[in-house]
C-alpha cells in the first residue's frame, strides 16, 4: 500500500515515478502536479524555443486572451483604475464591494468631474468617506472623487457626506 502512495504515473510519458520527481502543487488533491519534472521541462523549453524561432519577446507572445485582456485594459482606463480600486479594497477588509464603473461615472458627473473638496479639476482619486480600515464599504454611496493633493492632506480623517 506504501509504494501506492509514493509513487504517481505521469500523462505526458505514461511512466510510474515516485512522488519525489513530480512539483509541488498546494491546490491539486494530492499536493503534486500532474506532470513530472522532465516533462515540464522538456514543455518548456520547446515553448521557449517556439518563442524565439518566432522572434518575439515575452509580452508579444502572450496566448490570445491574456494579449486582448492587455489590449482591453489599455482602452479602458477608468475600468482599470476601478479594478485595482476594488482589489485595494478587498485587501483592505472590505466585505461589500457593489462599485461599479457606470456607478463611479455617475458619481464624477455629480461633482462635475471636479474634486468634492478643494473643486479642482486634476487627477481624480476614489475617496472613501468612511475609511475600508474603518468598516466603510466600497459602494456607491461612500465614494467621492477627490484630486490626489486633497487625499494626501486628509491622510485618513473623515468626510462629512454630501
């Protein structure tokens, strides 16, 4: 039953090896990955081969969704900046993250895309009203836009809602 246990059979080569000789994989059920450590490398380097017979750098050989993902991020901006916004959050400890960009959008059109504190017109932020670190949720109502000069001077003190 032992040997059952330490040893895994390989899709690639169709060989039985012992565990010992397959990476490391904490999600898979049984800690390993399915391939062998040959196969993976030999997978490797024909991939890498593949990419310099082509003459293209790594960015240019990027699977197609990974390339329109690229392409799509780079046309949207405000979804981008929304995206980190909501990961930024998350990290955070924030347990409601409703914000969308239509949401964001409307928001900007309220204060007239200008900051809610100081009016101006720059590089606006997403400022929490109530901070994440302090329960705030990352909604609709708890947003306001804010020039990144007003958000470096309150440094965390509290808004009063609009």
């Amino acid at each position: 039953m032992d040997t059952l246990e330490s040893t895994k059979r390989c899709p690639q080569c169709g060989l039985t090896k012992n565990r010992s000789d397959f990476n490391h994989h904490r999600y898979h059920a049984d800690g390993v990955k399915s391939e062998c450590r040959n196969c993976q490398s030999l997978r490797a380097a024909r991939y890498n081969e593949k990419r310099r017979n082509a003459g293209m750098t790594w960015g240019e050989f990027l699977p197609n969704r990974a390339r329109h993902q690229k392409r799509y991020k780079a046309g949207h901006p405000l979804n981008k900046r929304l995206d980190l916004a909501r990961w930024r959050a998350r990290k955070r400890g924030a347990t409601v993250l409703t914000l969308t960009v239509e949401e964001w959008r409307k928001r900007l059109r309220e204060y007239k895309e200008s900051c809610a504190f100081c009016g101006e017109h720059t590089y606006l932020t997403m400022e929490h009203v109530v901070a994440i670190a302090d329960g705030g949720e990352h909604t609709y109502e708890n947003v306001v836009p804010c020039c990144f000069a007003c958000n470096l001077k309150r440094n965390g003190a509290r808004t009063k809602k609009t």
